[in-house]
C-alpha cells in the first residue's frame, strides 16, 4: 500500500452549490420519514422498494428545477454516458441503509455529492432524516476519544479482512448502519476508522467522502490509491476513512491483512 496523501477537495463547488446539496438532502430525508409515517401497512422490502422511489423522485424534481443542465449519476436512475463528458455530475444515493429505513431504524441516510471538471467537489449526507446535515464546506475534524481505535462496521455484513485488521491493532468493533452513517461516525469522533472490502458503488461513498475530506480524514482505497469518482463504471468496492493520527497503524494493518 503506498502512503499517498488523502486527496483534498479542490474548491470548484460555490456557495450556491452546497446549499443546492443540502436542500436536495434535506428534500429527500423528509420525504423518506413522510413515506414510513404514511405506510405502516407496507411490509419492509414493499417499504424499502417505496422509499427509494420517492427519494429518487423528490432529488430528480429538483434537481430539474435548480441545475437542470447538470449530469447525474444514480443509485435509483438510468445511468448515461453523458455525465462522463459533462463538467458538473450529482452523484446521488436516495436512501442508503435500506434495510435499516425498512427496521424503522435511523442508522440511514440520504447522500448528494457534486463533482466537477471530474474532481469531487461538494458532499452533503442527511443522517437519518433532515434536521441532521453535514455539509462539507461546514464540517470540522471532533477531537479522538482516548482509548483503543474504534472501527466502524456494518452491523449486518462486517467485511472478513476487517476481523484480522481490528485483531491486529487491538481494535474495538462498532456496529452501525449505512455507509454515510459510518463514515459521518468517524468524521464526528464516534469512531476512528472505517473500512470495508465487501462491494460498494460510487454513491455509496461519494458525498460523506467529500464530507470527511473536508474534515481532515485520510481516505483511500485499500491497495492506497485514490477514491476516484465518475469512472464508466461506477463500481468502487472498498475504501478506508480514518483519522490522520491512526492512518499510519491502519494502514499497516490493511496491508498486513491483506498480505494474508
């Protein structure tokens, strides 16, 4: 694993533009509790199917009416090689953590990420519904609780390699939801690293990766290269996100693990 530097936002993205991605999340987060509310009929998978239509709707609506010459790429839309060629792409992931919106759970959240002229931009993550909003241009990196470094797992699919690299530096496993949940995690000191190697697309990490960028976090791909975005193909399957005082023993650990 090379030791390449978390690579920063590049300050194309205005003002206007982060409270384009705040409002598209905080549209999307109301209508998702608005859905659960409404539909306590709908059995879980019925009610995930809802959700993630409605939320795609609501950012798709407007989107059209505040950049409608903008590109996107979502999780819940057609794809189009358009984006690939367009200097500014939204992209989006309507709901993320399907399963714990389906539980009636929180641990979810709605993610708007804006590259441009092909660099990550602007990231905006709605946790759980909309009165929780981190914004990149407006987050800042929480103080490390002392202690044993925490990592940030999925509480249903927690990936093999991260057992050898918690064992490995002694590390305290933290179960939670969606992926923007757990990177937001380590953004505010609730843990300090996250990793996953089990499969991830662009807009699983896009915006709460712009997030974390901005809050001061390393953030790679395992192997240490880049978190790349807008590629033809959207699949990004793993990624890490820590503090900058444990990346050095992360890390290490990651390519330990991975040697195995």
């Amino acid at each position: 694993m090379s030791h390449a530097q978390s690579t920063p936002l590049v300050g194309q993205a205005d003002a206007a533009d982060a409270g384009i991605a705040r409002s598209l999340a905080v549209a999307a987060a109301t209508r998702l509790l608005e859905v659960r509310r409404d539909n306590p009929h709908l059995r879980s998978q019925a009610l995930k199917d809802f959700a993630d239509r409605a939320a795609q709707d609501a950012i798709a609506t407007r989107l059209a009416q505040l950049v409608p010459s903008d590109a996107v790429l979502s999780e819940e839309a057609p794809d189009s090689d358009r984006r690939l060629g367009a200097d500014r792409v939204w992209i989006i992931d309507p709901l993320d953590g399907t399963r714990e919106f389906g539980e009636g759970r929180d641990d979810w959240a709605v993610h708007i990420a804006l590259i441009v002229r092909g660099q990550l931009a602007l990231g905006a993550v709605a946790l759980g519904g909309p009165e929780d909003v981190l914004v990149s241009s407006e987050v800042a990196p929480a103080p490390r609780t002392p202690g044993p470094i925490r990592i940030a797992v999925s509480r249903s699919r927690p990936p093999a390699v991260v057992q050898s690299i918690a064992a490995a530096l002694g590390a305290e496993l933290v179960p939670m939801g969606s992926a923007g949940v757990k990177i937001c995690a380590v953004v505010r000191g609730q843990a300090d690293a996250y990793v996953h190697a089990g499969g991830q697309y662009e807009w699983d990490s896009a915006a709460p990766v712009a997030v974390a960028r901005a809050a001061g976090l390393f953030t790679s791909r395992l192997d240490g290269s880049d978190l790349v975005y807008n590629q033809p193909d959207p699949y990004l399957p793993d990624l890490v996100v820590c503090r900058p005082d444990v990346r050095d023993d992360v890390t290490a650990a990651i390519r330990a693990a991975l040697a195995e």
